[in-house]
C-alpha cells in the first residue's frame, strides 16, 4: 500500500540538518497522530510505477481489519471542494510511521518525522485481492473518518505492476469485479476520495492488446460500480505522470478506462510515488484533461508526498538521495482544474531499495523530512 512507483520514462515513478523541535511541537504532532496515514493492504506497496508503496506484502503497510461501526453525519453533495476543505482530509492513525514512533520514544529522529510526516494525512492503500476481505476493512477507515475525507487507493488489478516489485493483484478480471463490489460495499454514503489502481493505465503497455482492451473495461466498470456505491464518492483515475507517456496518448487510454464519463470518474491522478514538481504535474494534468475531454468539471489531483525537491537526475526512482516531502495535502488548492494536493505514497515507506517495498524505513523518512 505505500507503493514506491516512479516509472515512466525518465523516471518510472518508481516511476515521492536535522531540527530538534521543541517539545511544545512534539506534543502538537503527536496530538494529530491519531489518523496520520498508514496503509491497508495485504502487502502495502504500490508497484514501482507511481504508487505508493504496496504490493502484495510490500506497498505501505498492513491494511485496516476493524469492523466498521458508527453511523455518520451527512455530508455536503459531490462536487469541486467548498470552503474549509483544506482542514477535511482524514488521518488514518494505523500507518507504519505512526507505529515506529510508538516503538522509539527515545530516537532522536522521532520529532521531525512526527510533526513534518506522521502529523499530515495521507492516503491509505488496499492490496488484499481476497474480495471476502475487503468490505471490512474499507469500511473500518471510512467509518471512522466521519466528517472528514479518507483517501483510499484501490490497488488489487489483475496483473498489477506488471511483475515488478508489486506484483500481484486478483488472479483474474472476474475475481477483481468481485473485489471491486466489495471495496465499495465499504464506502458508506459520504465523501471520500478512490485512487483507482495506480499504473493500471499507464504501465498497461506490458500487456496484449486483448488484455489491454480487457484492463481498460473492467476499469471503466470499477469507477461505476463506486460512483453507483457512494455517489458522494470522487474517483480519480492513472494520468501517470509529467516525465513518462505524452499527455494526448494518456488521454486516449484513459478515455478507454472510461476517466471521461462522469458516471464513473472524477478526472485523473498523477505523480504517484514519483517526484516531479507540483507546477509542472499541474500543467502536464491540465492538458491530460483538455485531451480527454469529457465534462468541464473533471479535475485531477497531484501526489506530493515527496516532490519537494524535484525529481532526481536520470530517472531514479527507487528511495533516491536528496527527496524531500512536499507541499502539505490539502483539497482547496487554488488552481485551476486541480481538486487536491495529496500524500498518495506514503513518505519513508520504501520503494524496495531501503528495505522490502512497503516497509518503513526511519533512515528514509527522516532525510525526507529533512530534505
């Protein structure tokens, strides 16, 4: 779930000094812990494409296993942000980091990585491909996030990552349309952001045409199947990023994963687990979209979990050296036909170069919080 991807050409997503703060700051971060980001999925990596670091056992993290009780207030209809939305965003308090800094009271490394990483929501991965499994545990995040926004990624295609360090998913495409009813049996009735299946479009050149073709219709079911579930419910579909396909030959796959019907999306994501400056993924998304066409309301949202320094020289991907967290997640972003800023890998979950993809490493996090 935390999947490492940065693929793409020229950095395939695989292809995201230190400050003693004071202890008022300590405290404030760890006060938000409860709901920082953590990852639900078997493994919790993400592929090496742009994920965020889950994979059958190695993308971000275990995924939730709570029952989900509690009914929830009701909650504004669909549709672009209002006011106030910068402070929604839901932080799941079961992510690796939160868990590390449990386990390290006494690390040197604990504050920055609490307050700069572990206070900020993020989002929460789902690789567990067993469809039995899956309604729970989606419904244990969203129905503890009440009035605020979760953001969930659905990451369970057949196939996924294409073999790489991934790899995995629902054994067949009939097994993922179970998979997928479930996912959004778990959804409830208010809002919450899907991330459907990272690299699922932009890394399907590894298949066949008949595959592809094949891929890209149960995408197009999946989104219908969560707008029908949760009608408050915005789905955003693989945009890959600014430095892998160009943004018309992206758009004509996603028109065929059915990104431009509004009864199955809400536009597209990019830069997932990869690097490449926030301006840059906004004007690359932008003409995504203006090539997909579809409704003037369809809208993407921009990984920045770790983009604040820019994307590495020649295209690295795996936990390269000098990355630092970006901006902070937010759904009121200011910019034309870009709904939200958002953590979608998780920071300090490995890309599979500091550890098994998916895992946390504090080494890592802390050179991100640093930058």
């Amino acid at each position: 779930m935390g999947e490492t991807r940065a693929r793409g050409r020229g950095g395939r997503r695989r292809g995201l000094g230190g400050v003693t703060a004071t202890a008022a700051l300590l405290v404030a971060a760890i006060g938000v812990l409860a709901g920082a980001v953590r990852v639900a999925g078997d493994d919790g990596t993400g592929g090496g494409r742009s994920g965020t670091g889950a994979v059958e056992g190695s993308r971000s993290g275990s995924e939730p296993s709570g029952p989900a009780s509690s009914a929830r207030p009701s909650r504004p209809p669909p549709g672009r942000p209002g006011s106030g939305a910068a402070d929604r965003l839901y932080r799941y308090e079961g992510a690796q980091v939160v868990a590390w800094l449990r386990a390290h009271p006494d690390d040197p490394r604990r504050s920055l990585i609490a307050s700069r990483i572990a206070a900020r929501p993020a989002a929460v991965w789902f690789t567990d491909p067993r469809p039995w499994a899956i309604t729970a545990r989606v419904r244990a995040v969203t129905s503890r996030a009440g009035d605020r926004v979760p953001v969930l990624v659905a990451y369970a295609i057949p196939n996924r990552d294409c073999g790489g360090p991934s790899r995995g998913g629902a054994p067949h495409l009939a097994a993922y349309a179970r998979w997928i009813e479930r996912f959004a049996a778990g959804l409830g009735s208010r809002e919450v952001v899907v991330i459907l299946e990272p690299d699922a479009v932009a890394l399907a050149d590894c298949l066949s045409p008949g595959e592809r073709s094949r891929r890209f219709a149960a995408l197009a079911r999946a989104g219908r199947v969560l707008k029908r579930a949760d009608p408050a419910a915005r789905v955003y579909y693989d945009g890959g990023h600014s430095g892998w396909h160009r943004a018309e030959r992206q758009a004509a796959a996603l028109r065929r994963a059915g990104a431009a019907s509004p009864a199955a999306s809400d536009g597209v994501f990019t830069n997932v687990s990869n690097f490449h400056r926030t301006a840059t993924e906004a004007a690359y998304a932008r003409r995504v979209l203006a090539a997909l066409g579809g409704p003037r309301g369809l809208g993407a949202v921009i990984d920045t979990s770790r983009n604040g320094n820019g994307a590495p020289a020649h295209g690295q991907w795996c936990d390269p050296a000098g990355r630092r967290v970006g901006r902070p997640p937010t759904l009121r972003t200011g910019a034309a036909r870009i709904d939200a800023y958002l953590w979608v890998k998780l920071p300090g979950e490995s890309d599979g170069c500091r550890g098994r993809p998916g895992t946390f490493s504090p080494a890592y996090a802390y050179d991100l919080a640093r930058g």
